[in-house]
C-alpha cells in the first residue's frame, strides 16, 4: 500500500481507519491500559497514525484517554508481536529506560 499525504482523505482508508480506532477503543474501554503500543509498516505514514492516534483517543473513554499514553514503534524485524512487547517490559523492567521515550510524540522507538 502506497500512502501519500493526501490518503488519509481517501473514504475507503479513512472509513477503515475509522474502524479500526474504534475497535482499538473498544479493547481500551474494557481492559483500561495504561499504555498502548501501536505496531505496523503503515506507521510510517505521519499523517495517518496521527489521524488513528486521534480517532483512538475520541472513541476512547475520556477519563482513560487522559492517563493512557500511546506510542508507535517500528520494530526492527518481521515478527511484530514478539518485538512490540519490548518497549513495554523496557518500561516496566529497566530503571534507566526514560518514561518521555512511550510518548504520543515519540515518533519512532528502538531497542538497541
């Protein structure tokens, strides 16, 4: 998939980038993390995860969306759901791993 800086507005992408914030909210909702670590190739396109990112934060209870941090991470290899659980246990595990670094903001993690 080609994204372009125009492809957020695209109604095909953006009703499925609709869903998909508000099936992401939904799990949210119910289990109530305290953060929330988005993975994938179309994390590249800034102007679509900051428009998911958004949509998630809308459809997502106000008192959660308040306290819940989101990061995206770009993991160095295929096997994505092995490597998206490692800025979390960095976080939970590691003293010297810096709290700013699981930001909204931040614009791409990597382990070392």
């Amino acid at each position: 998939l080609q994204l372009t800086a125009d492809s957020p507005k695209h109604p095909a992408l953006a009703k499925m980038t609709d869903l998909l914030a508000m099936g992401i909210a939904n799990v949210v909702n119910f289990i109530r993390p305290y953060q929330l670590i988005l993975t994938g190739d179309l994390l590249h396109a800034d102007a679509w995860r900051d428009g998911l990112i958004n949509k998630i934060q809308g459809y997502t209870l106000a008192e959660l969306a308040s306290r819940m941090n989101i990061a995206h991470w770009v993991p160095p290899t295929r096997d994505q759901a092995h490597t998206a659980a490692w800025p979390a246990l960095a976080y939970l595990y590691a003293s010297t791993w810096p709290a700013a670094v699981i930001s909204r903001n931040t614009a791409n993690l990597k382990i070392e």
